[in-house]
C-alpha cells in the first residue's frame, strides 16, 4: 500500500515541454471549444496544420466581425426610432403663439417714411426727431451708408420707452380657446423680440425662462400664471388638472383650437421700416423657448382668414443614455448645461446665447433684443454691420466646424472672436409642424349683412384678419432616443459571433480558468507534479 502512494507522488521524469504537451492535448481531448480536439490527436501533420488554419481562419472572421460591431457602436451608441403606441396631445403643451406686427410704428403717432425721406432729401431734423429715427432704425434695421448717423455708438434705455411709445395699437378682439371665449389682453402678453415688440400666448414667465441677473423692460414678458406643473422631460404632474400651465388642447380640431381676429388701421401702415409686406409674423414655439420671428415664422396677411393645422414632432431620451458622455449621445439633457442668461437649456436658447456673447465680443455691446445684464451696452445704429458680420460669422465659424474645414477670413474686426457655442440639441425635445391655409375674408360684406352682430364693432378705415391654430389629430407618434446596445445587447452580439465561428461560451472560459488553475493544484496534491501522471 506505500509502495502505491509513493508512485503516485513521484514526479514526472519527462521534461517540461512534454508535459506542457501531454498537458495541452489532455485540454483539448476536455474541452468544448469546436475543433481544439484535433489538435491533441496523434495523427498527421498534414491534418493538424488543415485544422489549424481553419480555426485561425475562424477565430480571424470572428475578430473582424466583433470589431465591426464595436465600431458601429462607437459610431452611434444612441438610435432614434419610432415609438410603438401613439402619444395623446393633452400630455403635451399647446403651442405658444407669438404674434409680430409688421409695422413698427403707428403713423399718426411717428412717420417713420417721412423721416427717411426728409434724411434722404438733406432736410435737417430736429434734435428729437434725430433720436427717434436712430431709434426706430434699429429696429427696422435699416443702414444706408449715404445717410449720416449719429457717432454715438450705443443707444440708452430711453430706446425702449419711445419703441414702446410709437409701437402700432394691437387691437385683437373675439380671442376664443377650446370653444371657451377669452379676454384677449389677459392672454396675450407684450415681449421684445428681433423684429420688435410682439405679443404672446401661453409661455413661459419670464422669470422661469432667464436667471436672475438678466434685466428686463418694465412689465414686458411677465406671465401671471406659473408653469410649476410641468417641465418638457416629464412632462404634466398627475395633480396638474385640466386647467394646467401651459394651457394644453384636450381635444383635436379647429372648435377645439385657439382663434383670434385682429384689426389693422389703414393709417398705421409704413411701407420704408423693414418690408413692404404688410400684416403679421407668427411663431408657433415651446411655452419655455425664446422666439426670433426674424427667422422662422409663417404670415398672416391683411384681410385674410388664415389656418393653422399643427402636428407635434417630439422625441424622447431613455434614462440609460444619461450614462453617455453628451458629444456620444449627441444631446444635452435640460439641467446638464449651464448657461449664463437662461434657466432652461434648449438649442435656441443656447444659440441665442452664443450670439449675445459673440456680439459682445466683437462690438461691444449686444442688441436689443439679445438677454443682458446690468451694464450691458446697448448697440446703437452705427452698429447694425458690426452686428449682421457678428452673426454671419458666428453662423459660418459653426458650419465650418461640423465640416471640419480651417476656418476662413471674414471682414476684419478689431477683436478675434473666440466664442464655442456647443449647443446641442436638447434629450426630450417638442417642436410643431404647422400646414397652413388662407383665403380672402370678406368681412366687410359679412358685417353689412350681419348687423346685428357686428352692431358695437367699429373697423372704420381698418383691414381685419383672423387666425386659427388647432391640433391636426387627438394622438401622434413620437420618437424615442435610446441606446445601440445595452449590456445584455452586447453579450448577445459578442457571445453570439465567438459561439458561431469557435463554440466558445462562457463555460469555455470556465474550462481554461480550470485548467490554469485548480485542475494544476490538485494535480499536485494528488500526483505531486502540475501535469498530473505521466502518460
């Protein structure tokens, strides 16, 4: 019986790389992975190099085909697509409705054309009509090279009292919301934008809009309701009600939407400030998103009857994305970027931001529409092509940058920009496609034949127009951000491609971490040598 134990103790006599072999061939006779049998038969050498260029072969197709796929997530780690049910539209805001005349400024009050042509004339002003018409000329942007302006380079915040002073009346009656009528002045509040002052419905305060040290215009853009019940990436609270902030459509339909007339005088007209296109801007935007109906607006013109059908386009973030560096997902979620001026992070908001700065930058001062603090200059006319090159440049610095294209020389300024916007776009994000439609409105002959109706409604020498916005459908589909692979994703793909080309699986991991490991150390109390007996 001792003389058994002490052969199975006694070490191999056999050399090292034998019994690496003999150990080797013990694996592959063992293990699960296709084709590593093979290599520790004892046949020709012809067969074991066949099956070793398939396996290589194999294991090279399964490196190339995971490396792909790790590229492609690379790449892109966050896809869009398609939600699988429909999003009812009382889940989300109804649109803001931002209205802009296209006159500045009311005639009988201050002719803006007999101003210009006086100027254009050599007719000296006086000192008064000198200050009003810079003034006004900033706003109807208006910069002729043949004219002479005054050298003072900014303007004071006497600018907004006389733009306030001779702005045209905003004369809106019969203003009518899900069918309920409404008090027009109470809804619509006056705010200053790029094309001047403007009047808007159902947005934000504008003290949940900008932070604190933001100055504003008296009681401009003040909002006697609160939006505490709702924010864009949760949306309405569950106590929020039907009577909500932002108001929100419960239903589709034009008897469901929001209707308005608005009365135009003849005299009020001015064809010389901006456009000789007479009437209305319209922004249809998000209740927490700045507009700029210089930009992206649709008409309404004079004495037309004008409807809005309105499609929301929304897409959504899954919460596993926020674990994504922002440049990989390629969005910022609301409370994620800091801004200066604005509470809420939208990519308007931060464009609009990126402008101010860069107009600062390079002029000095900003313009009157832009957000400013105390102190804060305000640019005058001498400074309307400093601001236009600002903005084309910013504009163009940016475009260049997604091109990946050196940037090219602008028109000269004494200062270099150096201003990054990085404004992407927003995760759970609300925007509105509107179809629109007009005709000609008689409402001349309908208030002759109607005068019973129309009996206190005095529209003596005036165009009226009419708008209404309303929902397109009661649902729409939304889209959805969300990640390429998740965990279980990727230990899909990857287990999937090493089980096709070799049969590996996580139990032939097992058997390799078993054979470096405890199978040596047992060989060793049991055989006294890490190969185990010899063969």
């Amino acid at each position: 019986m001792n003389d058994l134990v002490q052969s199975n103790n006694r070490k191999p006599k056999s050399g090292f790389f034998k019994s690496v072999r003999n150990y080797f061939r013990e694996y592959c006779t063992c293990t699960s992975i296709h084709g590593f049998r093979y290599f520790g038969e004892k046949r020709t050498i012809f067969e074991r190099v066949w099956w070793f260029i398939i396996f290589i072969i194999c294991l090279s197709a399964c490196t190339i085909s995971i490396y792909a796929v790790y590229k492609k997530w690379e790449r892109s780690p966050v896809i869009v697509s398609f939600a699988t049910k429909g999003t009812p539209i009382y889940s989300i805001p109804f649109p803001s409705v931002t209205v802009c005349p296209e006159s500045k400024s009311a005639q009988t009050i201050f002719n803006y054309t007999s101003l210009l042509q006086k100027k254009e004339d050599f007719i000296t002003l006086t000192t008064e009509e000198e200050k009003q018409f810079e003034y006004m000329s900033l706003i109807c942007n208006y910069r002729d090279n043949y004219l002479t302006y005054s050298t003072n380079g900014t303007f004071p915040e006497e600018f907004f009292d006389v733009i306030q002073y001779v702005k045209p009346q905003f004369n809106i009656r019969d203003c009518h919301y899900m069918g309920k009528k409404e008090n027009c002045s109470k809804i619509f509040t006056p705010i200053i934008t790029d094309e001047g002052i403007c009047y808007t419905f159902n947005m934000l305060d504008r003290n949940e809009i900008f932070r604190k040290d933001v100055i504003h215009y008296k009681h401009y853009h003040q909002i006697p309701r609160s939006a505490h019940q709702w924010n864009m990436e949760d949306g309405y609270t569950d106590d929020s009600g039907v009577d909500a902030y932002p108001r929100r459509a419960l239903l589709a339909g034009a008897t469901n939407g929001f209707t308005f007339n608005i009365i135009t005088s003849k005299q009020d007209l001015d064809y010389a400030c901006k456009t000789s296109l007479q009437g209305y801007r319209v922004v249809l935007h998000t209740p927490m998103r700045l507009p700029r109906p210089s930009q992206q607006y649709f008409r309404i013109p004079l004495d037309q009857n004008v409807l809005g059908a309105v499609q929301p386009v929304m897409i959504t973030t899954s919460e596993s994305i926020k674990l994504y560096n922002p440049r990989r997902r390629q969005c910022y979620f609301i409370t994620e970027r800091y801004l200066k001026y604005f509470k809420i992070y939208t990519a308007l908001n931060c464009l609009m931001e990126c402008l101010t700065n860069y107009t600062l930058h390079v002029c000095g001062c900003v313009n009157f529409f832009m957000p400013r603090e105390n102190g804060t200059k305000l640019c005058g006319t001498s400074h309307i092509d400093c601001m236009r090159d600002a903005e084309s440049a910013m504009q163009m610095k940016h475009l260049r940058k997604q091109l990946n294209k050196p940037l090219i020389k602008h028109r000269k300024h004494k200062k270099k920009p150096k201003v990054d916007c990085d404004c992407l776009p927003i995760c759970a994000d609300l925007s509105y496609d509107v179809e629109t439609s007009q005709t000609d409105w008689e409402w001349e002959k309908q208030k002759k034949a109607d005068r019973r109706k129309h009996r206190n409604c005095s529209v003596a020498e005036s165009h009226l127009s009419s708008l209404t916005i309303f929902f397109k459908f009661n649902a729409f589909i939304r889209s959805q951000r969300h990640e390429l692979y998740g965990p279980t994703d990727f230990l899909a793909n990857f287990g999937g491609l090493l089980g096709l080309f070799t049969g590996f699986s996580v139990l032939s991991l097992m058997e390799i971490l078993y054979f470096l490991s405890v199978r040596m150390i047992c060989n060793v109390r049991l055989y006294g040598y890490w190969a185990g007996r010899e063969t």
